[in-house]
C-alpha cells in the first residue's frame, strides 16, 4: 500500500467510480471486495494505493458518505480509480465505459490526481468535490 | 398345599399383569405428554414474535379513531390502501436538505440508553453523535442513493435522497459493504452474501424491511421485487429504470421475524418532529400483509378471547384421549 496526496496517472483508460459498480457481485470477486475494505479501513484517512488480488486501484474516501460528485455516485461512501487498460481481462471487474454514476477518463499523457480533504484534483482540471465546505 | 400354592402363584400373576398393563399406560401418557410439550433438541427455535401477532407472525389489525393519521385508510387493502398511503406520507412531509440531514442523525439516531451515541446501522455501534464530516459515520442510504432513480444529489438539495426515514447513520466500514447491494437471506451479523446481496443482521433486518416498505409507498417510482436478474443488473444504476430494491418476499419474513423495535418508535416520532411524517409500516405493521401478502382485515383480527395455555393443553389432551 502506498499513501500519498497524489499519484500520476500514465496515458490510457481510467474509470472513477464506486468500487462497488466496479467489483462485481460474484463469488469470484466476493474475496477481492471483502479484502478491499479491511485493507482501506485500516487508514480510511489516506489516499491510497492498493494492489489487491492483482487487481491495481486509487482509492479514497468521500468528506461526506454516500451522494452523486459531480457526476461520480457512490453508495461505499468511497471513490476509485482504476486503469481499464490493465484489468481488462479480469472477469471479476465490470469496465464498461461511460456509464451513468461514474466518470470515465480518456488520457491522452500522462495526468496527476492529488485529494485535499477528500477532494480530488485531476491535472486537467477535473474535480471531483466530495466536502461541502470546498464547494 | 400345592393346590393353594398354586392359587397364590395364579393371583400373583393376574396382578401382575394388570400391573404391566397399569404401568405400559402410565409410561405411554407420559410418553406422550413429553412428545407434545416438551421441545425436542434439534427443534427449529419458535421465533419470538410480539403480542401484536399471531403464532404466524402477522400483525393483528388495529382500529383507529379519527383523530388517528391513518384513518383515511381504515377497510383498505392492497392497491387502494397503498394509494392512500402514498397521499398520507406526503401531504404532510417537509423534506430536509440532504445536507441538513446530517445533523438531523445525530438526534434521529440517538440510542435510546446512552443518549450521547447513535446506533449505528447493521453493526449495532454506538457511535459518537456529533457529525465529524464523516470520520466517525457516514449518511447511510437503506435504499441506496444509485437505485433511488436520480442522477444528481448535493447538500442543497431536498429530494428522495435526503428523506430522514431512509438515512441512517452507519460506520464507513459497513456503509462501504453493503453499499449499493439488495438484501438477501442470512442469519446472525451483518455481512455481503454469495448471492451479489447483503444480510443486514437480525437486529436490523426488521428495521431495514419497515423503512424499504416506506420508501415504495411514499414513492412512485420506487419498486420492490424479488427478481435477483434485475437486482444484480447495474446498468440503469442512477436512473429511474433502475430504481429498484429487494428482495421484496425476504422483507416480509424478516418484518414478523424482527418485530417493531422501542427504537423505532422513537425514531419515527423524532423525524416526524422534523419531516412532518411518520412511517405507517411502524404504527401500523399490519398494513404490510394487507399490501403485499394479499390477506383481508379479517384475517388479521384479534381473537376475542384467548385461551389460556393451561387450558389449551387441557383440550389437546382430551381430544388426543378420544383419538386414542
């Protein structure tokens, strides 16, 4: 696990989403989402990095629980990233593209995403706003 | 000599045998009343249901006067008594702003023995009632926030998702397991099933089952089903499509299983305080057979008079005597 308040993000494919539109609700992927949140909670603070059962991810938490983010729903009161490029044959996760309550991120170059108080601030000027207080 | 011997031998074994057949009656009484009434080891529990229902878990139907909110719907039964609801829940309900909402939780959600902790959803925690900005406990969404049939939701906003009734404060932990997922079948705590669902525990299952029960009448667009094709299909998450929840007959079990809790009733009366409207499936338990189980008002009547237990067995006794 990696913490830090920003991460680049190499050219290609990302999804911004709630990890639970990403992990699918199968026996396969149950062991992989469990993981997920015991390995979060144990620094739900953090904007962290996981690699979990080979699967790659950005991960934090939202100010203020569940809600819609500028476009980004989440129901985990959590929000992720994740390469669509590099998972793409892993049957436990749905990438599908562009779909409604999430964000899907085309990256030309390379890009950095720094979170500021569960904020995130993509390089070209995306923002995800997560607390009110910043709105 | 041996004439007389031979009597005595002769009357002791007629008695004898009235003996035998004295004791082989007694032990088969005995037999018998253990087998009725004394519960076997391996025996699937009795579920503890409340005095307001019967030995199958329906709620008993109350009559209410006029001054009662729910009057209006005295002698309605399914589509009709869910149409009158649905005008009973909203003529008086002033919905909060979502934001608003999360100080409203730290009343609503008061425990009723430490009156400094909320009850958390599902795990049962007691949290600490003041709102941190979501350190401590998120605003949980019984009825998830991406099958409520909206694609925008802020803090200014009133809409379905700031509704008092279906938010409950709950540890980011469980808040992130149950996330967008129907409920499903489990027992003991709060946990993720095989199924794609989530089991939210025994001492919540009740609560979530009356609250879902609420969301569906009071909105339209809200549908409750049991087909786990549709519940596992996120496609139309955040539109009205998609605006479903179950598993609906999972909900019924666990309404007469969980009975209506003290907490409940407390908590119905604060947000009443403060959205203006109650959830009749607390009040009124009963409605939810009328609704969804397809039974008339007279077959959730109270009995006149109830037999007493001691008399009861005494009858099934008699009738088992006459069988015999």
């Amino acid at each position: 696990m990696d913490v830090m308040s920003s991460y680049t993000l190499k050219k290609g494919t990302y999804l911004v989403s709630d990890p639970a539109m990403i992990i699918k609700k199968t026996m396969d992927a149950r062991s992989l989402y469990e993981t997920l949140w015991e390995v979060f909670y144990q620094n739900p603070k953090e904007f962290q990095q996981l690699i979990i059962e080979n699967v790659q991810f950005l991960i934090t938490r939202t100010a203020e629980g569940d809600g819609i983010y500028n476009g980004v729903g989440t129901d985990s009161g959590t929000i992720m990233i994740i390469s669509v490029d590099d998972h793409i044959h892993d049957e436990r996760l749905n990438l599908d593209l562009d779909r409604r309550g999430m964000l899907t991120l085309r990256l030309d170059e390379e890009m950095t995403v720094e979170m500021k108080r569960y904020n995130l601030y993509f390089s070209n000027s995306i923002q995800i706003i997560t607390n009110s207080v910043d709105l | 000599m041996a004439k007389r011997t031979y009597r005595k031998r002769s009357t002791r074994g007629r008695r004898s045998v009235k003996q035998q057949i004295i004791s082989i009656l007694v032990l088969a009484v005995l037999a018998f009343l253990v087998y009725y009434f004394l519960p076997e080891e391996n025996e699937v529990p009795t579920p503890s249901y409340s005095t307001y229902q019967n030995e199958e878990g329906f709620y008993y139907y109350q009559s209410v006067g006029s001054e009662d909110y729910t009057y209006d719907a005295r002698n309605l039964i399914g589509e009709a008594l869910m149409s009158e609801l649905n005008t009973i829940t909203n003529a008086t309900k002033t919905l909060i702003t979502y934001g608003d909402a999360r100080y409203a939780l730290e009343t609503v959600d008061r425990d009723l023995t430490e009156a400094e902790k909320l009850w958390g959803a599902y795990t049962s925690t007691m949290i600490n009632a003041v709102w941190d900005a979501g350190d401590t406990w998120d605003r949980e969404h019984v009825w998830p926030n991406s099958r409520l049939g909206l694609d925008r939701i802020s803090n200014t906003q009133r809409s379905i998702a700031s509704d008092l009734h279906n938010l409950r404060a709950a540890t980011g932990s469980i808040n992130s397991s149950k996330s967008d997922r129907f409920f499903s079948s489990g027992s003991g705590e709060a946990t993720i099933t095989d199924d794609g669902g989530f089991y939210p525990g025994d001492d919540h299952r009740g609560d979530v089952a009356r609250i879902l029960f609420y969301m569906a009448t009071t909105y339209e667009e809200l549908v409750l089903t049991d087909d786990l094709e549709l519940l596992l299909d996120e496609t139309d998450h955040y539109t009205v499509e998609g605006a479903r929840m179950g598993q609906l007959s999972l909900l019924i079990e666990w309404h007469k299983l969980d009975p209506v809790s003290d907490f409940e009733k407390a908590r119905n009366e604060r947000i009443s305080e403060i959205q203006g409207n109650r959830n009749p499936f607390i009040d009124r338990p009963e409605f939810v057979h009328l609704i969804w189980e397809g039974k008339t008002i007279g077959d959730l009547e109270k009995p006149v008079a109830e037999t007493s237990i001691q008399t009861h067995m005494f009858y099934v006794l008699m009738e088992r005597r006459w069988m015999l």
